[in-house]
C-alpha cells in the first residue's frame, strides 16, 4: 500500500509513466501533461511595447487629470480672483490654438486648390482676417519677451493693461464690453474731423471729379482713427493700409451677400457691424441685422473705383443711427 503511493507521488511530480496494474485517472493525465509542458504564460507577457507606451501613457493622463483637478480646486478655494484670471488665460489658450490649427487648415487648403483670399466663403474669409490681427498682437509680446527675464515684466503688463496687450480670448465678459465701449469711444472722437471735412467739400464734387475729391476727403490720420487703426504712420504707408483695409471689408461684403445675413449667428453679426462702425453691444439683434443689410446694399453696388466711399459710410451711417447715440 505504501510503495503503491510512493508510485503515484512520483508520477504527479515527475511525469513518469504509471506502472502497469495502476489506473491513473483523466484528470490526473492532465495535471501530469500540464506539468511536463509548462503551465499556460499569462497574457501580460505578450504585450508589445507599443502597447505599453500606450498603456502607460493613458496611467499618466489619468493621474494628471486628477491632480489638476485638485489644484483647481484648491486655487478656487483659497485664492478665487486669481482662479477666475487663471482659468480665462487657459481657456484662452486653448482657444488661440484652435484658432491657430484653423487658419492653417483654410491656408493649406487654399495652396492645394489655388485658391485666392476674396474666393474663400464669408467665415473662413473673417476668420482669417481677425487671426491675422491676433497674430501680430501676440507676435508684440513675443518679441519683448525675448530679452532674460523678461517674460516676468511681460505678465505684469499683460495684467496692467489687458485691452492693449492680449486679444479678446482672454478678456473676461465684463472686460469685452468695457474695452468695446472704449474702442468706439475713440472712433468717435475723429468723427467731428471727417465730417467737417464733408461739409467744406460738398461744393466742390462733381460728376466728374467726384473720385478724386472723395479719394482726398480727410485726413488720413482721422480716418485711420475711425476704422481703429494705427495712426502713427507715414502718409504713404497710411494710404496703402487703408486701402487695403477696405478691399478687405469689401470682400467680405461681397462674401456675405452670398451667404445671406439670417444665416449668421447673433455674435457673428454684432463682430460684423462693430467692424463696419456700429457700436453693436448695447443693440438688439434685429436692428443689427438690419443696419447690416442696409450697409450691405451700398457696399456691393459699390466699384473697386470707390471703395473710398466705405470709409466715409464707416461715419456717415454709424452718426446718423439714432441706437448708437449714447
């Protein structure tokens, strides 16, 4: 009896064969195969590295989310008026970079199909105009920025002196409001000079030398003022980038005539008639929608010949709108 377990032990841990007269059960079998082969590797060792970059990867995202959220917590704990800044500067980035990923797409897809700038639709057209314009507001911080240190001063300024220095992104609500108001309010302090300039030339227009007279209306300084562009320049740089101002709004017009007002939605309208002179922050949509369809049937009836006559309609119609006379 004992030599007859001594047998069995020896065939579970060896794999030896079972001696005859023995009936060594199925299941036994088994255990003895499994033994002599090799139990079964588990899964984990047959993953492949890229599998375990990702792995790793998705672990450190996850513990990064939380613990950002922590910190969120804790700057809305203790310190909120920092938080609220904090949070605007990021959701900001995050929208400049969208902006940015934009923009290139429309360029790339402009190269690929030879596509000009006015042959763009309306949105895609604004879209670039308005990136352009954040870009070369951002490329002045980058540059000084650049010197040791100096980043330090840049974010103080950015804090001091929101309006001049960063782009709507990262102005708060009240702030974009506030800063608009400003905006107009400086607009409208050439309006007085442009239409003074009006009054003494009316006489003098005529059929034929109408052009000529309403290409040298007023000062381009005035005007460089009313359509909130830099008016410390020299007088031929002023001329070229006023004119090129208005062939870009001129090609927008045209862009959105084909896309029809209705289609746009309440802040695309109100950023088309900020653009175009309208204080439209403190209007209601349908009178903005309005006053941009009127703008829009002088602006396409319009030749490339006198498109100097949207700069004066940038006053002219903006002044005698009853809404903006706050």
């Amino acid at each position: 009896m004992a030599l007859s377990r001594v047998c069995w032990a020896r065939a579970v841990l060896w794999g030896s064969a079972a001696t005859p007269g023995f009936h060594v059960p199925r299941k036994l079998q088994l255990v003895r195969c499994g033994l002599a082969w090799g139990a079964p590797r588990s899964s984990k060792l047959h993953l492949s590295p890229k599998a375990d970059v990702k792995s790793l990867i998705s672990y450190v995202a996850a513990k990064t989310k939380v613990i950002n959220g922590k910190y969120h917590r804790f700057l809305g704990r203790h310190f909120p008026r920092f938080y609220v800044l904090y949070t605007i500067f990021m959701k900001g980035l995050q929208m400049f970079w969208a902006d940015a990923k934009k923009a290139r797409r429309i360029k790339t897809n402009m190269w690929k199909h030879n596509i000009k700038f006015h042959q763009l639709p309306y949105r895609e057209m604004e879209h670039l105009r308005q990136f352009r314009r954040d870009v070369t507001k951002c490329l002045f911080l980058g540059i000084i920025s650049i010197p040791p240190f100096a980043n330090y001063l840049v974010f103080l300024l950015m804090y001091l002196f929101p309006r001049q220095l960063l782009i709507q992104h990262f102005w708060t609500p009240k702030q974009q409001i506030d800063f608009l108001d400003i905006y107009h309010a400086l607009r409208k302090q050439s309006h007085p000079e442009i239409l003074c300039y009006l009054e003494k030339v009316i006489p003098l227009v005529s059929d034929a030398g109408l052009r000529w007279h309403m290409t040298e209306l007023c000062t381009k300084k005035a005007l460089s003022r009313a359509m909130l562009l830099t008016p410390h320049l020299p007088p031929f740089l002023l001329r070229r980038r006023l004119n090129t101002h208005m062939a870009v709004i001129h090609q927008l017009d045209k862009a959105l005539a084909k896309l029809g007002v209705g289609q746009l939605t309440l802040q695309e309208v109100k950023s088309a008639c900020y653009l175009r002179g309208l204080n439209s922050t403190h209007i209601a949509e349908e009178k903005c929608r309005t006053w941009l369809g009127e703008w829009l049937q002088i602006s396409c009836s319009l030749k490339e010949a006198e498109l100097s006559l949207l700069l004066h309609n940038v006053v002219l119609l903006s002044v005698n709108y009853i809404g903006t006379r706050r």
